[in-house]
C-alpha cells in the first residue's frame, strides 16, 4: 500500500493498493514516482511491475512487466517536449531499461544494459538518458523516438535523420533475448531459422511465453550435466597445451612412444621447470600437434622396434636354433649305432 500526505495534514489523502493476489504474495513496492504536474503516480514492485494511477482513481490506468523477475531500481516520468502532450514513463531493473506510454502501456523504446543499472534519469525534453551503473563509465543512450537532442550535443540529430526517414518497428515487446548457447541449454536448437526465433545482434528473440514453457519444461538433472560438461571443456582450453593430446590409449602404433612424449609435454609445463625441460617439452608438443606426424602413432608401417622386443626375438632365435642343432645331431649319430 502508497500512501499520500500533505506535509500540512498528518492523515493521508491518497491509498492505493499496488499489491494484488496477479503479482505475488511477498511483493513489495521498490520505487514511486510522480509525474511534474502532480496528477499521475507510478508504482514499482519487487516482482519488475510498473503501474500508472491517475490519483483521482484508485485503479491503475497502465502498468507495464519488465519479465525479468528482477526488482525494480528505477522510475521517472518523462515528456518529449514543451509542445508535446505525450507522457511517457521509464522503468528499470537491474538488466534493462524500458520507455512507455503512461495513460496506454504502449512500448516506445527498450535498452539492454550490459551492467546492473541503479539509476535512470532523462535530459529535459530530449531524447537522451543517463543510467547510473556498476561499471566506471555512466552509460548514455540516445533515442530519437523520444525526443531531439540536447542543444549541446546537436549533432545526434544529423546522424540520425536518416534513420527516421525509413521509420521501422525495432521494439520487442514483450520478448526474451537468447543467445545460440542458451538455445542449446534449452534444447530449442532446432528452432533456429523459423518464426519463433528473430535473429537481433548475436542472439535471437523469442516469445516470453515460450521462453517460460521451455524453461520450464527442462530437466534439471540434464541442465546441470550440461553445466558441468560446459565447465569441464572451459578448464580443458585454459591449460597450457593449445591442441589437446590424443588419448594414449586410443593409440595403436608406437604407444610407448607416444606416452613419452606426452609425459616429456607435462614435465615442461609445470611450474618451475629448467630451461632444458621446457625445450624438450615445446619439441614433444610439435610432434603431437603437426599432422605431418600423425602417421607415426596410426600407420603399422612406421612401427619402431623396442630394444627389449628385439633381445626377446633373438634370444628366441638363438634357443631355437640351438635346439634344431641338437636334433640334427641326434639323427645323424642314430644310423652309427644300428
């Protein structure tokens, strides 16, 4: 509940209700604002609604959700000019920042802000606005839609007149931005290329309805699989190696080898290693990596006999000789014999 005082009158003049069983059971108003003439009021809520009274009524006659489910951090009226009649309201939450009609709801511009937005405030009659955010540089933006630009920044309106004489509807109301990666935690990858997905910057828009049933349609239990694979391969690209190394048992010719070149890589990327280790491990990495070597780890005919194979095949040769020399003097000494 708002309440409204005279500072000359201790009881109140106005009550109006904001919280109602449609925005939840633990809502609370965030930001208040009145219009410069004193007859409209905006409310904000903890659940990212904005409502617009007429403080001669008690019902809301607009009100606004941001879809976010953030709080709301920011409210203010705004008018495009001395002449015009138009009176526009601009919300904020701490991801976006979004300019409508306050007697209609009707969307004029939105603005996704890459930091948390704390506070927004309008150039008097123009079409510029300040956000106050958690980063060093204030973040301005410029919307011809709403009004000129300041006298001292002119300029604007020339870069700009091209773009108003091609008018074109570049608001989404009521739409969720989604990048290609939060398409693939969604599993909609195959919605890409069809109309519920409009391609905008490096992203798409989708349909916030859609984007609440896919949301919550999803299995968590594969969600956070997702994430720990996701995070698995994040820390795979951050070690030292740049090409990963084929698996040593996925090698069939000269593993040995293979191994230790492997193990001659791990021994010169950790820390402190001496300047004759770290020489030997860059040539072992270029072996692994150059596709010119491949060969040697796939091709049977590029196969190096280890010494211990070769003592092992002629210690064998040598018994087996020794033994068909024994037995050749056995059959020749028979016949003597008889």
């Amino acid at each position: 509940i708002v309440e409204s005082y005279d500072l000359r009158d201790p009881s109140p003049l106005q009550l109006l209700k904001v919280h109602d069983g449609g925005i939840g059971e633990t809502a609370e108003v965030t930001r208040c604002a009145y219009s410069s003439n004193g007859m409209f009021f905006a409310a904000g809520t903890s659940e990212g609604l904005v409502r617009v009274y007429d403080l001669r009524s008690s019902r809301p006659i607009s009100e606004r959700d941001h879809m976010n489910d953030y709080a709301i951090s920011s409210l203010c009226f705004h008018s495009r000019g001395p002449e015009s009649s138009d009176l526009l309201v601009a919300s904020a939450d701490k991801s976006s920042i979004k300019v409508w009609a306050a007697t209609s709801g009707r969307m004029v511009a939105s603005v996704e802000s890459p930091s948390v937005v704390n506070q927004i405030t309008f150039y008097p009659n123009s079409g510029m606005i300040f956000a106050a955010n958690d980063q060093s540089r204030l973040g301005v933006y410029f919307v011809p839609s709403i009004g000129l630009a300041p006298p001292w920044c002119s300029f604007l309106d020339n870069i700009t007149e091209e773009l108003e004489e091609s008018k074109q509807k570049t608001v989404f109301e009521d739409f969720q931005f989604v990048t290609k990666d939060e398409l693939e935690q969604l599993g909609a990858t195959e919605l890409m290329g069809t109309k519920y997905l409009q391609p905008y910057m490096h992203g798409f828009f989708m349909d916030y309805r859609l984007h609440a049933k896919l949301k919550a349609a999803l299995d968590p239990f594969a969600f956070e699989e997702y994430r720990k694979q996701k995070v698995r391969e994040k820390l795979e690209a951050k070690r030292t190696m740049r090409t990963r190394i084929k698996d040593q048992s996925k090698v069939s010719v000269n593993p040995n080898f293979h191994k230790q070149l492997q193990e001659t890589a791990e021994e010169g990327a950790t820390a402190g290693a001496s300047k004759k280790r770290k020489e030997a491990a860059d040539k072992a990495k270029r072996i692994l990596e150059d596709q010119r070597f491949q060969a040697l780890f796939a091709d049977p005919d590029f196969a190096i006999e280890d010494s211990a194979n070769r003592a092992a095949e002629a210690s064998a040769a040598a018994t087996a000789a020794l033994a068909a020399r024994t037995k050749k003097k056995r059959t020749t000494k028979a016949p003597g014999k008889g």
